[in-house]
C-alpha cells in the first residue's frame, strides 16, 4: 500500500484515484463535504481534500504521529455534517476548534502526546463539557496563558494529554506564575476544569469541594453576645464582616476588650 500510494502521490494521480474508490452508496459525503451530485476532478480541485493517510503512510501504519502540537482556529462555523459526524461530543454552539480537537485524537497514535491551545471555555463553558469530560480523562497538564497573543483578546490554555494513558491527577497552574504547578486529584471534578489556580485558593477550593460543614474548617461563634464588648479604644482585634475581602483582610480592625468580658463573666 505505501509504495502504491507515494507513485500516486509522485505522478500527481492522487485525485484520480479517490475518485475511483468512490461507490455509487457512498459519494454523498466525502471528507465532511455535502456534494448534490457524484463528485468528480474538479470538485477535488475546488475542496482541495487531504487525505492524511495517504500523505504520511508511513505513519500510519505505526499507529499515527507520536506527538502533535497545535493552535487550532477557534470560532468559525460547523457544517451539519460535521456535527453530525462528531455527534459523541455534541457540538451544540459552532466552534471550529472542537473539530479540530477531534481530528487530532484520530491522528495520534496510542501512548503519543498532544499539546494543543484551546480557547479558555474549554475549561467552564457548558457547550464544552462533553469534550472537557474527554479530555479530562487523558490529561497530563493544563495551563492558563491569558490573551496569550497580541491583539487578541480571548483568554486562552494550552494543554497536555497522552492518548489511552490514565492517571488519577493533572497538574495546572498560571503559566505567568512563579509557583510549581499544583497537583489536581480529577475526581473532584465535576464541571469546572482547574487551571489558574495559586496553592492557597486550591487549598481553598478543597476544603468547599470535601463534604464538610463550615465549623470543620474554621470555629466559628455567635456576634450578637459579644457585641457590647467591641469598642473603637482598646483590646484585641475583633474581625467582623466589614474586615473580609477576597483571600484577605483589611483595615481598620474596632477592638475587643476581652478584660472587661471577664470582669463581667466573673
């Protein structure tokens, strides 16, 4: 077969033999292409199809490429066809990328790698969860690179998967931070993908996502009580709502006079 192929390819008779393979049943849909009639050379000129395992025989009787690395387009429209063909994920909004994603699964070869950037909604966005259950599950590392590119403005990842290899974890980080990417257990994902993550908001994050209640993780005491002790003078500092913001606190603190708590306890 590969010799057979590479003399198509070397006396420019590839198009000749597609054409000669198509059946009478099966010339509707080529290449995800809808034709209204049998096609014929000047339709093949027109879509300019690749066949990829006549261009790189070689690779695929190996199984497929080792590794792939890539920046699929995202947007775009997505045929009927197309949909239709890749109807395990469904597609349910038009984004090119998804395809392409596909279309690199079915090109790499068992035990290979691919790396490829993806919008960031792969990580959240409802019409991607199908494929973000998918590719969870071979998923080495993720990465979170912002608007990676000048003059563009969507967010974006990049990530890292190795075909039919599982492991229990990923590892995901903000590429523009210092830290070590932080080790992610995959099954406490349930929706959202993990990947802009610091320690301290994972650490944050493990403690809501574990069946706990809120008195597991911090103690916590009734205000009302203790009230008539807070004063704007002396004591220790007292932390009320007013001094919580997002992973801190802030300023100015009013005072609790503990003394004078126990004074009147006694």
């Amino acid at each position: 077969m590969t010799k057979s192929v590479n003399k198509l390819n070397n006396d420019n008779r590839l198009s000749e033999f597609i054409v000669s393979l198509l059946s009478k049943e099966d010339w509707k849909n080529v290449d995800n292409i809808e034709f209204k009639r049998k096609p014929d050379q000047s339709d093949l000129k027109k879509y300019t199809p690749f066949h990829w395992f006549m261009q790189f025989t070689d690779v695929f009787e190996k199984g497929g490429f080792d590794i792939i690395v890539g920046n699929p387009p995202y947007g775009g429209n997505v045929s009927k066809v197309e949909v239709e063909t890749n109807k395990e994920i469904e597609i349910s909004k038009p984004n090119i990328a998804k395809i392409f994603i596909l279309r690199v699964e079915k090109l790499i070869r068992d035990g290979g790698y691919i790396s490829l950037l993806a919008p960031k909604s792969l990580t959240y966005a409802s019409d991607w969860l199908n494929l973000r259950k998918r590719i969870l599950t071979e998923l080495l590392e993720i990465y979170d690179i912002k608007e990676g590119f000048k003059d563009v403005l969507l967010e974006q990842v990049f990530y890292i998967s190795k075909k039919n290899y599982s492991q229990s974890f990923y590892r995901a980080k903000d590429f523009y931070n210092d830290e070590e990417p932080i080790q992610i257990s995959k099954d406490i994902i349930d929706d959202t993908l993990y990947c802009d993550l610091l320690t301290k908001d994972f650490e944050i994050i493990s403690n809501i996502v574990v069946d706990q209640k809120l008195t597991d993780i911090i103690k916590t005491y009734r205000g009302l009580p203790l009230q008539q002790f807070v004063t704007e003078a002396q004591g220790q500092n007292a932390l009320e709502g007013r001094n919580i913001k997002l992973y801190g606190l802030k300023e100015p603190y009013r005072k609790y006079d503990l003394d004078q708590k126990l004074t009147k306890s006694i």
